[in-house]
C-alpha cells in the first residue's frame, strides 16, 4: 500500500443515503487522531455476502450492516460475540486473521447511552416495548448492566412469548402493572406518530422513559412520557452509542460520543 492509503470502513444497506454513520465516524476519526475513509454503500437487496467479500478483497477494513441486511450479517460472519449470539443479528463486520468476526453494538450503544444520562441500570425494572430485532439486541447487554428485571410487551403476544422463552424474561400484558424504572420503545410504531400498546403505569413520574427512534422534534412516545412526568429521552445517543462501539473494535480506540451527539443533535434541529 502506499503512504497515503488510509484504512476504509462503510455502512452497508438499502436504502442508505439517510445514514448518519459517516458523520459520526468521520468526527470520531478526527477526534482520537485515527486516519480512515467511511462511506455509505447501497448494497443490491440479493448481494449482500458478494458485496462484503468483494469489499474484503479490496482491502476494507469494517463494515457496519443496516436494514435490511443484519440478518444476513449474523449468517455470514465466522465467528461472533456473544452480544451478537444472542441479538441473532450483526450490525459490525471485521476481518480478522481467524475469519469474519461478526458484533452487535446496538445494545452497548444503549446501555452508553442510558449510562450518559444518569439512569441507574443496576437493579432497575425494565420494561421493552417491542419484539423485534431491536428488542432482542438490548437483552443482554442490559442484563450484563445489571437490571433487576426485564419485561416485555408487544403487540403481537406470540412475539413476546417467544423472546421471553429464549431470554427468560416476564411478558407483561397491557394491564395495569407496578411502576418500572425505565421503558423502552423499541417499536417502530412511532414512525406513523403512534404510541405503542403498553400497560397503564408503564409509565410513571419516577421512570425513564427511552425512546430508540429520533426526530428533529419529541417523539410521540416522548411526549406521552413527559406528560406523566417522567423523564425523556430519544435514540441519537444510542446511534452514537453504537457506533463508538464499532469504532472501538475496529481500532482499539475509545472515542467520545458526547461531543459528537451534540454536533448531530444542533444539525437535527436546524
Ligand atoms: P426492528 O428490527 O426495528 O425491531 P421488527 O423486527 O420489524 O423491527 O420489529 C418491529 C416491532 O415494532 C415489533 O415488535 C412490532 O410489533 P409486532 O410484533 O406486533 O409486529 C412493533 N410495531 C411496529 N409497528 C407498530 C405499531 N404501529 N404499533 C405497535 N407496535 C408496532
């Protein structure tokens, strides 16, 4: 390679032109000195391991995997961490000398973040929204972060139940139920506006309540929870989150995210 080859990284997915994940990981890159290049790549619906394998070829050196493709993450990597294991999905991709390792950083990503805001994960009742792949990520992470409890409620029941088999969490019905310490809506309900199905006292003064979807303004989820007097918040700092964490496998550099969310944060709301 000659002198001026810097390491290459992308996010690859379809769509990806929304992606944040070059800012985040350019301004990381100039924060801790590092010299890489990061692009966004479309990646062809039914291309996704030829695309990864040409890329390797070529010399890149990480990739992280969106929608729709962290499935098929998780299929071709050789090795995985246990975080990934258990998400059953790959949003980090890294050759190594023993093979693909396949990550997951989005629960890290989640657990930094709540970290950052002062929640006191260590014995806290948690209830998800949600059991999607979302869902599923954030299980053991917030486990390994201490929680005294998780609970899950879907719209989908079955959904739940099958989580709740694999983790051996609580699924919880839309009753009414005692106070957690922190609710999540890892729903994508809130992209049509709508509030998730979710027990009355979900939702009370003394929790958090997380919302994993972001906008320029507070999310409906957001908006319920400050009307019952929680406290808020929504998902850009688990996106910065989880990139730090890549960005940290990938280089064995730790950046900062606080900096970087609140460039992303003044750019949202401009
Ligand atoms: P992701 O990978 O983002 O988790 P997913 O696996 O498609 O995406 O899961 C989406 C989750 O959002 C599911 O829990 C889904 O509920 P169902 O299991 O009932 O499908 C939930 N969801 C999506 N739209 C919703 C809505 N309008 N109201 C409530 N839940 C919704």
């Amino acid at each position: 390679m000659s002198a001026s080859a810097v390491d290459r990284y992308a996010v690859l997915g379809h769509p990806i032109a929304h992606s944040k994940s070059p800012i985040i990981h350019s301004a990381f890159a100039a924060q801790t000195g590092q010299r890489l290049s990061y692009e966004r790549i479309e990646v062809p619906l039914d291309g996704f391991a030829e695309q990864v394998r040409s890329l390797i070829a070529a010399g890149y050196r990480g990739f992280n995997v969106t929608v729709p493709f962290k499935e098929q993450a998780f299929a071709l990597a050789q090795r995985r961490t246990p975080r990934a294991q258990a998400a059953g999905a790959v949003n980090t991709l890294m050759p190594t000398p023993e093979g693909l390792l396949g990550d997951n950083t989005d629960g890290a990503g989640l657990v930094a973040d709540l970290q950052r805001l002062g929640v006191q994960l260590a014995g806290a009742r948690v209830l998800l929204l949600g059991a999607g792949g979302a869902c599923r990520g954030v299980i053991l992470p917030l486990r390994e972060a201490g929680v005294a409890h998780i609970a899950i409620c879907n719209r989908t029941p079955g959904k739940a139940q099958a989580l709740a088999e694999a983790f051996g969490v609580t699924v919880q019905p839309v009753v009414p139920t005692s106070a957690f310490d922190v609710t999540i809506n890892a729903t994508s309900a809130g992209l049509s506006g709508a509030l998730p199905p979710m027990p009355p006292g979900a939702i009370s003064a003394q929790t958090f309540a997380y919302d994993m979807l972001y906008a320029s303004h507070p999310t409906a989820f957001m908006q319920h929870g400050a009307a019952l007097g929680a406290r808020v918040a929504d998902g850009l700092g688990m996106l910065v989150g989880q990139a730090a964490e890549s960005f940290a496998l990938w280089r064995g550099v730790r950046p900062d995210a606080e900096p970087v969310l609140a460039q992303l944060r003044a750019a949202l709301k401009a």
